[in-house]
C-alpha cells in the first residue's frame, strides 16, 4: 500500500503525470491506415521470422524497405540481442494465431468419473 505522505493529487493544467493523448495506436491499427492488408501484414511476419540473423540485418539497411520491414527486423534482432522471446511470440501469434487454451476449472486435473445429480424438492409439498 501506498504511503499516504507521498501521495500528490493532479494539479489542474500542466501535470507531468497526465497522458492526454491517451494510450498510443496498434501497430496494425496504424499499417491499417497506411494501406497495408492484413494478409500482407502476416506474410511479411512469417518470412521475416524465417530470415538468418545476417538477412534481417540487410534489410533493416536496406534504404527501400518498408517500415513494417524494418519494424519487425528490429524487433526481431533487439529480441534476439535480450535473450527474450516475447517479440517472436507476439510476432507468431499475430501471423498464426495462439493454439486453443482450455482450462480446468473444476478437478484440478482428474477425471470425472461419475455425476451424481440431487434433486430436491424446494416446496416440501410431496
């Protein structure tokens, strides 16, 4: 919990703490707006990923290449220099799609063998 001491409430105005632009656009939302399709977009993801490190290195210097290129050759090569694989799960989610989730809510990973069903008379009438 917070230390109430350190607490400051937003000044009307100018207050550095405030974002006014609100939370910046998607990725794909803005190549959207630039005539990108989103088959394009995934094409250009898969190929990319398929890319040695020395391939995405001379397109990322490439004058000619388009900024959803360099982008995504950037975001590969700083994944690849952190040792994160977050980019590259992102970038396969994006062009692939994520593989089916399902949860067990209930066993807690045991199979149910049997049901049984109670039924009760709310009335108490017979």
């Amino acid at each position: 919990m917070p230390n109430p001491e350190n607490l400051k409430p937003f000044q009307k105005g100018d207050d550095p703490r405030r974002n006014l632009d609100g939370a910046p656009r998607k990725f794909i939302t803005e190549l959207k707006d630039s005539g990108y399709k989103s088959a394009e977009v995934n094409d250009c993801i898969l190929v990319m990923l398929s890319m040695t490190i020395e391939e995405l290195a001379d397109v990322y210097k490439n004058p000619k290449a388009t900024i959803l290129e360099k982008t995504v050759a950037n975001a590969l090569k700083r994944s690849l220099e952190k040792g994160s694989l977050y980019s590259i799960e992102t970038l396969l989610s994006r062009a692939v799609g994520k593989p089916k989730e399902s949860v067990d809510h209930t066993t807690a990973g045991e199979r149910i063998g049997e049901i049984q069903v109670n039924i009760v008379n709310a009335d108490k009438r017979n």
